[in-house]
C-alpha cells in the first residue's frame, strides 16, 4: 500500500472512532487509561526491549546524548507514563459540559455544549514518553489521535501502541480511538497535516524546524508554539530582593524550558543598583550575560549584545540584558522581540502591573512572579497537549478544554422565526 | 507600487494600528462607531452618487438582478448601515473581561483576560454594507481590519472607508484601523491570506466559490461556513402539529439562508400521517419536493431524490425529504450529509431530544424549534461577522466574543518556582 492510501486509511479510521468516542461515557473512557496503565507496567521489560532496539540504531546514527537520553525509557519513566495516565483519569470530563443557558425574548433556551474536536494529529520527535500522555490526553477529551513519533523511536513508539490498543480493547472502546504510524517515511506526516477531511487539529511537538515545517505545509488547523523567548522587565518601582529572586529563577530554575526567560529588561532607574547584584547569582551559576551599551557600562564582564540575541531562545545559560528608558520602552521592546509566550513585570506600582498586564500580548502576562509558572500543572489543568503561542483557539498551555470546542444548543418548545 | 508590496504596506500599518486599538478605552470606541454613523449619514447622497458608478458598471458587465440589489445602496440600506453602528456601540465591550481569577497552590492567582486577535482581513463579495459591519465589529472589539470587498463594489467601498476613517480621526483613533484595499487586482486576495506577519485570521463571506478558493490558499487561519445543509428530523414521539410549524418556518421563512432546512428527516411510524399535511403547507408556497422512495409512496408528487440532492444547500424553495427508522438513521444521515451548520429534532421524547442534542456534531443543535433561529442577533450576540462550521476556535455565529482570544494572567507577590 502507498503511504498516501495507507494515511487516508488511518484518518477514516480515526474520523469513525472519533463517532463513538464522542458519545463514550466517562467512565468508559477513566476504564481504558486505567487499564492502559495496567498494561505499560506489566510490559515493562518488553518496551525497554523495543527501546534498546532504538537507542542501538541512535547510536549507530550518531544521535547527539541529549537526544539519547530523551529516546531512553526507563523503569522509572515507564512509571511516570503510568501515572501520568492515572492522573488524566482522575481529571474532570469536560466533555458535554453544558453552560451559560438562558432564555431568548423568542422564548428559546440557549447555551453551549463542550464537545470534542473530533480527529488530533499529533506529530512528535524523540521522547516516547508523548505518545502515552498525548494519547491520554485526548482520549479523556473524547478525541481520536493519528500519533506520528519520531523515526529514531519507532519500536518504543510501537510497543507503547500495542498497550494502548490492549486498553482500548479491554474498555470496549474502538482500537482506532488511537493509532500510530507504523511507518517512518516523511511523507506520511505531508499526508496527514493535508488530510482536512479526517483531522481536526494538528499539534506538532519539537524543535523549531518540525513545527515550521509542519505550519507551512499544513491544510488542517495547527496548534503550535515557535519560541519562548519571555521577557522580564524589573520596573524602577519594584522589590528589588523579590526582583533578584524572579529574575534568578525565571533563568536558573531550569534551561532547556520554553518558558525560561531569555531577556532581561531593566529600568535604567534601578540598573545600576539591581544589576551588580543579580550578575552575581548568575556567575554563581556561570551565566553568560550579553548586554546593551548601558547594562556594560555596569557590567563590564558582559559581551555586547547583538540584534540577533534579542530574538533567540538560547535554551541555555545565556542570557541578554537592555536597560530601558521606563515602562514604554520596555513594552516596545517586548512588542518587536517577544515569541508572545510569558512575559513578566516586578512592580509594586499598580497602574504600571495594570497597563503591562493589558497591554503585553502574551499567551501569559505576569507580575511579580517566574515566569516559569506558565506551565500546564502550574496552572491546574493537569498536564498540557502543549503550549501554544497562536491567538486563535487557545493560548498558552493547552490541556483537556483546548482539545474541545463549544457548539450551541437550543431547547424549544416550537418556537418559529416570525 | 506592486500589489505585494502594496498589501505588506497595509499590513504593517494594520499590525502598528492595532498595538493602539488594542489599549483603546470603550468610550473612544463607542466615539468612534457613533462618528463612523454620522459620517454615513451626512453623506448619503454621495454615498448613492459612487455607488450609481457601481450598478452602471454592474449592469454594463451583464450583473444578475439579485447582484445587482445586493450592490444597491438606497436611503433605507444607508440609515440601516448607520443604525447597524449605533447598535455596535451599544454592545458591551469584551475586551479586558476577566475571569476566573483563583488562587493556586503555589500562592499565585490565575485567571484570564480576554483581548482582541489583532488584525482581522475580511474578504467578501458584493455587498457594500459588510463593509460597514464587518469593520465595526472589529473595531468594538479591539482588532484593526483589512477589508477587501468585491470589484464590483469598489467605488461604493471607497466611498464607505473615506467615512470609516473621517470617524476614526474625529474619536481620535488610528485611520489605519480600518483599511479598504483600494486595488481590484485578485492577486491582493492572495497576498492577503499568506501574510502571516500582519493578518490574524481571514473571515471570507460570500459564496462557496470564494470561501473554497481562500480556504485553499491561505496561510493564516480562516473562520469560515460553507455550506448551510441543515436538517430537521421529524421523531416518532412529535408533536405533529408544532412538527408541522417548525418543518414550514424552518424551508419557508426566508430560502436564500443558510439556516434554512434544506433536509426533513421522519420517522417511518408517523410519515404516513405527517408528510400529507406538511406537503399541503409546502404546496402553499410552491416549494418542489424531492422524496426518497418511501416518500413518494406517500407524496407521489414528490420527485425522485437523489444522491446529489441530500449534499446540496438549494437556497431555494426546494425540500430533499427522507423516511427513517427511528433515531439511529436519523443520526446517521445527519452524520454523512449535514454541513455541521444546524440540526433540529422534534420529539416529546426526553431520552431522543437527550441523544440527540449529545451526538449531533453541528455548530447549533436545537430540540423543537425552528433552525433559522441560529442567528446572531436571535442569539443575543448584537451582530454576527459570519457563522462558522468549524470546529477550532468559534463555531455557530460568530460575534464579538468570536474575534476575540483569552490570555493568561497571574498575579503574584514574588513567587518562584521550585
């Protein structure tokens, strides 16, 4: 079978699964993630098998230990994929969740139904793990899902399916309700990002080269987000202790992290007060700093920032510092730079706290706090499908209600349009 | 200047327009709907003059006569466009709403604001006063627009932006707010859905031709209706006479509309009583009849239907009908042939109307009430951009709320994470 024909299989597939998982009960659906986790734990030794199989070939290949290291599945992360299952199970059904039903002058009652989105494609690289959470994550939401792995971890991802399928069988739930991709070609992924008729939604999961590549090819709606390049702007108003304290952690806390802040603003007000101080949490921590003219006049040990750093996401101990002329130009400085992730203010000036927070268009604007809150646990939705940084749908982190959508619903008692 | 660089021109204009529009007060909003008004008022007679070099163009190019009364500006249509932004203004603001503020465990308050998507592209046929709506929607709802209106309507639509923008200045906010593309050149259309720079999202209105054509090209996201197939299912338990009431509103009220019932489902158990009734209302108003063979054993003045009928929208005084058994077939062909627009049952049956509002996959669901009440203003909305039979972002008519987004807000005293 062509891949194209092999693609149009799985999305009818999943377009027919998605009929009855819609309807499915709640209970139904908690039945099949718990045995899903059943069967992870009691395969455990056969997917570290499967697993091997990949890290050889990735060796092989010459994947870099990074990438190893997220490829590798082991006993404690095969736990966690267990209990990241029982905790989706645990998580309110948003589905058929009915609000806001009013009466019309006509007499009619309406409202809105949550409602599931139908068919998710989800495209992914290395980390198996994603197969399972994003999996659950649409299962609890009434969603099929065309899982598309990586190639370096295909036997993982196919041992993790077959637990899958088994717990969908058990729960009487159709086997379709979630598919994989058995085949690594790259074509199959063109296939399903142009498959409008039988997927909903795309989510690509990656760097930035798969999720560019996957927007520009894409005919279904894509939930993506690009950067995180977040910003945090140290007011002239603001704690400094609370400001040092922010500033350190939204860097420091962890690196590699979307929402870990890559630009720090300073008030020129404060610089030269704030930035000797915090400079040497950073060097506690070996972080380069790249400044503007005016943060080296403070800082002489920073190297002078470029126009290309203020639009980078270093993923690393990096770091650029401008010192700004006030909260104006902090906010143009965010409006040119910022990948409308998470931006914070440390403030104790409310007009400034309420202008930064209405005017920074952000999936997530903050006072005085890290901005490595914006995160789907953080905020109690569970886990997240992802963090997106678009307008449209949903922005920031996307857990179980952005997988769902509202349709209206109108009770009547044979109201007729005069 | 080329057409390329004339759109990206407009499109950065938009983009800086709607960093402003964004920060707008309610009030200088309102202002500027009310001067847009007045401008429209006073200048009626040039208004008819511009729009007199339209119709004759029109009717040199052999225009029908339902485009040409689409395109005709008349005292009435010019008061209703002024009206129309008076009721705009008296709509409550979205933007700035927020909600859901609660605490979370780590001592950080979370909530949510709702902001507007930024620039808004409307490409629509020709009709002059979407001009005026469409604009005025994004305005009152904080979004800059590009609007791009039929060639043939072009004179009255430059006539219409110089109004637009007389109102704008008065109240203070940006002309670039609004901008009427000035060029018929179809390659604007183009440009204009792949600046994903500058445009937001596109709201196409008009035929199927030109949403299909748009939906293909485009790079931003669209929000969009098709088709308006919509489906009344008449169930065993009706109450035959409101059955009869809601099928004869639902076809005959208006047909040139999307909501209107282009599909009546019945149950096998009540067909033989209700489908002669009905056909003498239908006859009444000379609506043609279109019957599956069931149907015609019963209304042998029904003509054979056929495959193509059930996935045609007539927009005409013309009926598919189709005798089910039971729900299940009902649901079944709702499934495979409705355009997710409208779906309406009538029955007396709690577990059906349960059923049915649950599995129907449309945009508006109704249980005993006529479809044509799936409208924005029936809907409390004020007005509507369009009605949408997606599924991401809006589905069902699309108001203010629709053109705007939520962002992420948490409020701290110093929190980090750890």
């Amino acid at each position: 079978m062509n891949i194209s024909d092999y693609m149009q299989t799985l999305g009818q597939q999943a377009r027919q699964a998605a009929r009855l998982l819609a309807r499915a009960s709640t209970s139904d659906k908690n039945v099949a993630l718990l045995e899903i986790a059943t069967q992870i734990r009691s395969a455990a030794s056969s997917l570290k098998e499967e697993n091997a199989k990949d890290l050889d070939t990735g060796k092989a290949k010459g994947l870099d230990a990074a990438m190893l290291d997220r490829l590798t599945l082991t006993d404690a992360r095969i736990e966690q994929m267990a209990e990241g299952l029982e905790q989706i199970a645990q998580l309110p059904d948003p589905v058929g969740e009915i609000s806001n039903m009013t009466y019309r002058p006509s007499g009619i009652q309406l409202g809105q139904m949550r409602v599931p989105l139908g068919v998710v494609g989800i495209i992914y690289e290395s980390r198996p793990n994603v197969t399972v959470d994003a999996a659950a994550l649409c299962l609890k939401s009434g969603n099929a899902t065309i899982l598309r792995g990586g190639s370096e971890a295909i036997h993982s991802n196919q041992a993790i399916a077959k637990c899958i399928e088994a717990g969908l069988i058990k729960a009487g739930l159709p086997a379709n309700a979630v598919q994989v991709v058995e085949t690594t070609d790259r074509s199959a992924v063109d296939e399903l990002v142009r498959m409008t008729d039988y997927v909903d939604v795309i989510v690509p999961r990656g760097g930035k080269g798969l999720i560019e590549r996957v927007s520009r090819e894409a005919r279904v709606p894509v939930i993506k987000h690009l950067d995180g390049i977040c910003h945090v702007y140290i007011d002239a108003e603001a704690d400094l202790l609370m400001a040092e304290e922010i500033a350190f952690n939204a860097k420091c806390h962890r690196y590699g992290v979307c929402n870990a802040m890559e630009t720090l603003l300073v008030d020129i007000a404060i610089a030269a007060e704030f930035l000797p101080k915090i400079a040497v949490r950073y060097a506690s921590e070996q972080v380069e700093l790249r400044g503007c003219e005016r943060t080296r006049e403070i800082l002489p040990q920073a190297i002078a920032v470029t126009e290309v750093d203020w639009d980078t996401e270093y993923l690393a101990p990096i770091l650029s510092i401008r010192v700004v002329n006030g909260l104006d130009e902090a906010l143009d400085h965010i409006d040119r730079h910022s990948s409308a992730h998470t931006e914070t203010i440390v403030t104790e000036n409310y007009s400034k706290a309420r202008r930064f927070l209405r005017e920074v268009d952000s999936s997530s604007v903050m006072v005085n706090a890290s901005t490595r809150f914006a995160d789907g646990f953080e905020y109690g939705l569970g886990a997240e499908i992802g963090i997106s940084t678009d307008k449209i749908h949903a922005r920031g982190p996307v857990g179980l209600l952005g997988l769902t959508s509202q349709k209206w619903i109108v009770l009547g008692s044979g109201q007729i349009r005069n």
